[in-house]
C-alpha cells in the first residue's frame, strides 16, 4: 500500500459482501441491464455483495448527517434545516462512473421509500463548443479548463441550500451542450453527482466541490485496462452512429474500421490518458471510498477512509 493509501482501510470482496445481511438485490436483472452503460458489466451477484452493502454505509453516514445537523442546531439556538444528502462520483472515462451512479440511485429510491434521489452528470457544465473553440481549447475537453466551474459551484450551493437549480444538458451524441434545454433539480432528498472532475478545485480559487459532498466514491482500476474499456465503449458507438448522420460518432463510421480504432487509441494517449494521470488520478484519496476494478469490471477491493 502506498502512502496516498495511508488513510484507508483495505477491504476484500469477500470481507466486504459480509458486512451486509440482505440478499434480495432490491431490483431484477432486466432494471440492471436498462441502467448499464455501454460496455459495462455488472450482475446481480455484483449488486448483493458490492452495492447493498455500500448502500448500508451511506445510511451510516446519512444518520451521521443528521446528527450533526440536529446538534449543531442546538449549539447555535436555530432550528434545523432540511438539507440534502449529496454524494460525488468520480474516476476515469470508461470506468463505469454512470452505471454505478444509476445503480446507486435507484437503491437509494427503494431503500429510503419516498424519499427523492436526483441525478446530475458534470458533463452539463462543460462550455459549448462554441466557447472552446473560441478559446482553442476544444481538444482539451474534459480538462479542468473546459468547465464552468463558477456555474458548477453556485448549483451545489443552490442544492445545498435548498433552492431550485437550473442546468444544461450534455449529449455524447451530438457532442456539445444541447441549446435550450435545463434539467430542473428541485428539494431532492439524496443527489448524486457524477463526473471525472468532482473532486478537483475551482481554478484559482480555495473552494472544492468536495466542501458539498456527504459522502464520495472514486472508481479505480488499472489504466491498461480502462483503456481497453474505452476502446470496447468507442466501438459500440460506432455501431449505434451506423444509421444516425447527426450522431457526432458518425463521421468515424465513414472510415476504414481500423483507422477509426487508430484514432480513438490516439484520442486516449494524448487526451484521455494524459488528463487522467494528471488532474483525475491525483484526486483519488479525497474520496471517502474507493471501488477498485479488475478484468470484467469486476470489484475486487474496496479502500474506506478511515
């Protein structure tokens, strides 16, 4: 173990599904093929011996939220406000961050019956096409740089305060911010907050998102192998963008196959790769919990913060 691990326990698999008693998965195999991301796998017998333990641990901290919030109350004569239990979720591209967001949220729907548990993706936040471009800096999309992380920062605080939150919408489809359209985030009980930039700081400023977060969780796993995640994800796109012209991905359709492959490893080397050992890697021990990955997908360890 390295020192960056030096504040984390070390959890097997195997010691880690027996903190957990339930084995009904809360939800069937044909809900968890809907939510899994293109290229992910992810079973039943995942969701019995990672997740429902995992969800255990976040009511942990939830009652440990409350607690906080209802003493601190005390303390300062005021009366206690209702806020919400925010969760970051971070790791490289292709390392399965959205499945597990999904899968998170709904356990915590059914788990925590009537409560309201939104998602958002950081992706949202990144500036339009437009704005990179202006700025030449559309090949670093993903960067720290290419965030709005001003309008990033004021949503959580918004959330946080429960106020009602408008933000842009993303799509990996057409590759840019879609014009005029908001995804509304209003009062929710839990929010899930996903991306590859979640635990890194306003550029410039001494405020990180991670100030906002209940809990967090960094999936990890070895670069060769998220790589080979991402070139499996590339061409599943590929093969969806066939019969869309107005799919971004369907400009590498036109192509040899096996030039458009070459130029996804390039895009990985020289983009993927280099912002992941750089800004996102660097951030991995802010997390309270850490899901390492091997072949498959599959979890093999968990690190928790002591």
């Amino acid at each position: 173990m390295t020192n960056e691990f030096i504040n984390f326990d070390l959890i097997s698999r195997e010691t880690w599904q027996e903190l957990h008693r339930k084995t009904q998965p809360l939800l069937t195999a044909e809900e968890l093929e809907s939510i899994k991301s293109l290229n992910d796998n992810i079973s039943i017998q995942d969701v019995i011996e990672v997740y429902l333990p995992l969800i255990s641990l976040i009511q942990i901290y939830k009652n440990a939220q409350e607690n906080l919030s209802f003493s601190k109350s005390i303390f300062l004569k005021k009366d206690a406000s209702k806020r919400p239990f925010i969760i970051g979720i971070s790791g490289s591209v292709a390392v399965g961050k959205s499945t597990t967001s999904r899968l998170l949220q709904l356990l915590l729907s059914r788990t925590f019956k009537d409560s309201k548990v939104e998602m958002v993706t950081t992706d949202g936040f990144i500036y339009p096409n437009k704005v990179l471009i202006e700025q030449n800096i559309l090949d670093r999309k993903g960067f720290p740089e290419s965030y709005n992380m001003e309008l990033l920062l004021n949503f959580l605080d918004a959330v946080k305060n429960g106020m009602t939150a408008r933000i842009p919408v993303y799509s990996h489809e057409v590759y840019d911010i879609i014009p005029d359209q908001e995804q509304v985030i209003e009062a929710p009980d839990f929010l899930i907050v996903e991306g590859i930039n979640v635990f890194q700081n306003q550029k410039n400023k001494r405020i990180y998102m991670t100030g906002y977060f209940d809990f967090s969780i960094y999936i990890d796993a070895e670069n060769d192998l998220i790589e080979k995640w991402y070139l499996e994800r590339f061409d599943s796109l590929l093969e969806l963008a066939k019969t869309d012209k107005t799919n971004y991905y369907n400009r590498f359709v036109k192509m040899p196959h096996k030039d458009a492959l070459e130029f996804a490893k390039m895009v990985w080397k020289t983009v993927n790769l280099v912002n992941l050992e750089k800004y996102i890697e660097p951030t991995r021990n802010r997390a309270e919990l850490i899901l390492h990955k091997t072949d498959n997908h599959k979890i093999d360890h968990i690190y928790l913060k002591i």
